[in-house]
C-alpha cells in the first residue's frame, strides 16, 4: 500500500537529487514524507528550506491528502467509522464510549501499583485480537521507559483472550535516554507501523525526561522535548490510523486547604496533547479509572475494575 517517494520524479521542479537525498535519509515512501515538517527535513535530508516546503507538498497532492475542508455531516461520518480497541474490561470500554479510538491519545496516569502498566500489557494483547472481537488485528509497539515490560504477563494474558504466540506480534524498545526514544519513534516507529502494527504503547512518557532535566533551569527544554516527541506520536498515528497509549506518573499539588492532590506529571505539554487523560487509583482490592479530561467523555465518570492473574477484569 506504500507509495515510493520515486513518484516525486513526476512532479515538475523536483528532481532526482532531491529523491536521492530523501533516500539517503531513510525516507523511501510517500508516507513517511508527510510526516515531517520543512525544518526537519531540511535538517535530516539536507534539503533546502524551499524545496522541503515544494516537497512535502507534492507527496501530501499525490497521496490525495491536500488540506481537505468537510461537511460537518461526513466529519461526524468519519469519526464514526474509526476502529476502537477494546480493553478486555467491559467496565472500561463503556468508560471509553466502546473503546480506544485511533488517532486519539489515550493517557493513564496514576500512582505505583494503580495498573498502568498491566493495562498497557492487556492491550497489547487484544490489539492483535481480530476487529470482530474488539481488537485492531494489528501489531504492537510497545516503548518500555521504565523497565517493566513482562512478556510472561503478556503470554498469561494472551491465553485468557485466545491469541497465539502473541510476542511475535509485541515490538519492544527500551530507550535508555530521552535521545534514544526520540530515535524510536521518529526514525523506527514508522516503518513498523507500515509494516501492520496499529498500537503504540509508551510506558511512561515521562520517566526518561524525570531523569535527565533534573531542576528548574531545564523545564523549558524539558517541555520542549517532550512536545517534540508528542507531536511526533500524533502525525504518526493519524497517517497510520494507530491507537497511542501513554501512561504518566503523578506529582502531588498543594490545593486549598493545605492538602495536596495528586496530578499528572508534566504540566501542560501532556495534557493539551492527550486526548483523553485518566486517573487510575487503587483503593482496597479495587482500581478504577477516572477521566480528567476528554472531549467526549464527562469529567469525573469513572469504571472500576480487578486486575487477576489473567489481566484485568470485571468486577464480579
Ligand atoms: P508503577 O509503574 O510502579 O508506577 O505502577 P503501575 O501503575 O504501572 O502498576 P502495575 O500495573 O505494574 O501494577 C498494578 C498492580 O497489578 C500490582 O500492584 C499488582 O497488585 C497487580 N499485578 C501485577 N502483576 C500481577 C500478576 O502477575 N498477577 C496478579 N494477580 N496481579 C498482578
Ligand atoms: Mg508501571
């Protein structure tokens, strides 16, 4: 289904220069052009700012994307017709009004011990599913920050859901610093997304940038970085039509009344890019998930739910 960037040879004033550079850069398929802005590819191509501009242009014209205006009755159309991912908790998918929606990012936020990461592993899971059963039919990218990535957990849940051999299906990255993931997701996420995966895991977003812009003086170039990185996520996953979780950690805020509450890490960077932003909690041998911020779904709706042996499940 991908189109070669050799297509570019058709369109006037772009020669076989430009092609070779683009190449040369790793970018061999219109889709992947569309995903860069002028700047960066003026950077990694070498391409002058003009000609970027003419470039990305003539890729987004051939694969027929030019900025399109729609009715709102054919957007709505549209939106409906986008595939949802189901969690495995029937709880959960209400919550999420049927699912996760590709495109949007889904972000759980949460203390230790609050499920992110066993819902990260459960989804993993029943995105392979096939789409009859809720699932993308699809692969998984599964950027592990944090170290906690089990593919025994995934293998145990994978039988509950009758999906075979499920690793072969699981791309693991562990980036060790906010440069290395940056690399993951520019350079190797698209190529894996072309090739049949349809979720993008991150767990946490914010564990790397944590360890390395310790203090006040780096927040600046902190936020910047982790924007970069979004950014990159949501280009990504509207060009593929992939479903993007993250999770994030909590900070505690001093509200009024000198108690303090727990919200999630990374100030506003994090939340204008989530779509969908939850509070996961443990409170006794319950977890529930509650919306902090969406625009379908009513602040403070929440889903409870168990998480067993088998992953996470109703609760009875
Ligand atoms: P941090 O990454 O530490 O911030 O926490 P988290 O929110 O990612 O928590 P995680 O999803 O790792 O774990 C949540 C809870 O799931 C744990 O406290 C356990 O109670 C439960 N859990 C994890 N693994 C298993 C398992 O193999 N079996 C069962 N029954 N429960 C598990
Ligand atoms: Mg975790």
């Amino acid at each position: 289904m991908s189109r070669s960037v050799d297509e570019l040879a058709s369109v006037e004033g772009i020669g076989r220069v430009t092609i070779a550079r683009l190449k040369n850069a790793g970018i061999s398929y219109l889709e992947d052009l569309v995903a860069f802005n002028p700047e960066e590819l003026e950077e990694l191509a070498g391409i002058d700012y003009e000609r970027a501009v003419k470039v990305i242009r003539a890729a987004r014209q051939l694969l027929g994307w030019s900025a399109r205006v729609y009715r709102g009755k054919e957007y709505a159309e549209a939106l409906a017709r986008r595939e949802v991912l189901t969690t495995g908790v029937r709880a959960l998918d209400e919550l999420l009004g049927g699912g996760l929606v590709v495109y949007d990012i889904y972000e759980f936020a949460g203390e230790f011990g609050s499920g992110k990461t066993q819902l990260c592993h459960q989804l993993a899971v029943t995105a392979q599913l096939p789409p009859a059963k809720g699932g993308l039919g699809g692969d998984v990218v599964y950027i592990d920050t944090e170290g906690t990535f089990s593919p025994e957990r995934v293998e145990r849940i994978a039988q509950r859901f009758g999906v075979e051999d499920p690793l072969s299906r699981v791309y693991v990255a562990r980036p060790i610093n906010v440069d290395e993931m940056e690399e993951v997701v520019v350079k190797n996420l698209a190529p894996l997304l072309r090739g049949g995966a349809r979720l993008i895991v991150i767990d946490s977003i914010i564990a790397l940038y944590r360890a390395e812009f310790k203090g006040r003086e780096w927040l600046a170039a902190r936020q910047q970085r982790i924007n970069y990185l979004l950014d990159w996520l949501k280009r990504l996953a509207r060009i593929h039509e992939a479903a993007v979780v993250i999770t994030n950690q909590v900070v505690a805020v001093p509200s009024t009344w000198g108690v303090t509450i727990k919200l999630p890490a990374g100030g506003n960077i994090i939340a204008h890019a989530s779509t969908h932003r939850f509070l996961l909690k443990k409170a006794g041998d319950v977890w529930t998930a509650e919306c902090l911020d969406s625009p379908r779904i009513a602040r403070g709706a929440s889903a409870s739910f168990l998480i067993a042996e088998d992953g996470l499940r109703d609760v009875k």
